[in-house]
C-alpha cells in the first residue's frame, strides 16, 4: 500500500475548538449545547465557552471518547486494503495526491474537510459512525484532484457563488454510499444527500444509473 495515503488519526482540541468557531460564525448548529452562541455578538465570550464546553466535555467523557477513538482507528485499519482497491476501480487506478493525510477526533455534529491541507474531522462521541465519514472525507481528496487535473475543472466550496463543483462532488459521493461495493464502510446508512445539492443530483442520478461511470458523468454535467 506504498502509493496510498495512510492517514494519522489524532486528538487535537485546539483545532476542534478552531472549528467550532468557524462553524458558529458561519450560522451552523454544530452541537446542541453550543447553539445559543450563534448570534452571540462578543466573540470573546464566544470563544471562551466554546473552550470551557471542550474542555468540560473532554473531562467528563475520556475514557469513552478514547475507547471510541481507538475503535474508529481499528476498524478503518481493518477495511482501508479494500477501501483503496475500491476507489482505484472506480478512477482506473488513478494516483492519490500526495501528502500527509490526518483525521482528526470530534465531538460536534459536523465533520469538516480541509483539501489542501489534506485534513477532516470524524466523529468520537458515538451519535455518528466514524467509518462512514472516514469514508466520505477520503474520497473528496481524490475526487477534487481528479476533476481539476484530469479535466480542468475549477474547485468550489459549498458558500462560493458558482459552487456546482462542489455539489457534484457530494452528490458524487452520495450515488457511490448507495452502491453495494461501498456497504461495508455505510453501517446500513443511507447516504446524505444534502437539501442544497437536491436538484443536481436528480439530474446526475439518472446518467448515473445508466453506467455508473465517473467520467462520463463529470463530461454530461459540465458539458465537457
């Protein structure tokens, strides 16, 4: 597996603590007990009880929050072979972009991901299946190199004013979680397909099914 990622899982709550308030100035309920900071005009006070509810939540829940790490690490080193033969099937074995790929521990209720810095979140607090979301970061990596190098498509993000883009690249990953190949990393989940990307993805769901093929996939929606 020389020529796949191999992602460090880690603990940082710094940068979990980073997120929280990134998120939470964006207008996003990223924990139920943070919520009421969304309209908080003093971002100090903002900043000082996110860092207490970190803390706190750290303190009170480690063992289970470790025992839930380690368990996310163990089951991803159990299907990662398979992960990759997969994903190389379905990209005719194109390259992964190299560098140092790093998971990092959450225990808030989204899991961002990091394109050029090679980096996401996943889940540790038991409301979400770890597996999953290592899953579904993993493949955006690849998918963004591979629709910007091999066909010269510009990345978006989700707030950017044309961000077609990134839609295709959720719905993308959606149409592959419902595919059989791809159950052993879903935990009987369902993919998310998020209410913003609906309508594009009617429209790729249908060429989808017809082959179930990337590239032409990627050359009907943007008419390439």
């Amino acid at each position: 597996m020389a020529d796949y990622p191999k992602i460090r899982f880690t603990f940082d709550q710094i940068t979990e603590k980073n997120i929280c308030l990134e998120f939470l100035r964006m207008g996003w309920p990223i924990h139920p007990s943070l919520k009421h900071l969304i309209d908080c005009p003093n971002e100090e006070l903002v900043k000082i009880e996110i860092s207490d509810f970190i803390n706190s939540y750290y303190q009170k829940n480690f063992d289970k929050l470790s025992n839930n790490f380690s368990q996310a690490v163990e089951n991803w080193s159990k299907v990662e072979k398979s992960y990759y033969k997969k994903v190389d099937s379905l990209l005719n074995n194109y390259p992964w972009p190299q560098g140092d790929y790093k998971a990092v521990a959450s225990v808030l209720y989204c899991f961002p991901r990091y394109i050029e810095e090679k980096w996401f979140a996943f889940p540790v607090n038991g409301q979400f299946f770890p597996l999953m979301v290592v899953a579904h970061e993993m493949l955006h990596f690849i998918i963004y190199d591979y629709m910007e190098k091999k066909y010269g498509l510009k990345p978006s993000e989700c707030f950017d004013e044309d961000n077609k883009f990134w839609q295709f690249t959720e719905n993308l990953n959606a149409l592959i979680e419902d595919e059989p190949m791809w159950q052993e990393f879903m935990n009987g989940k369902k993919a998310n397909i998020k209410p913003e990307c609906k309508d594009l993805y009617q429209e790729m769901k249908i060429i989808w099914d017809k082959d179930k093929n990337i590239d032409n996939l990627i050359k009907k929606i943007f008419t390439i």
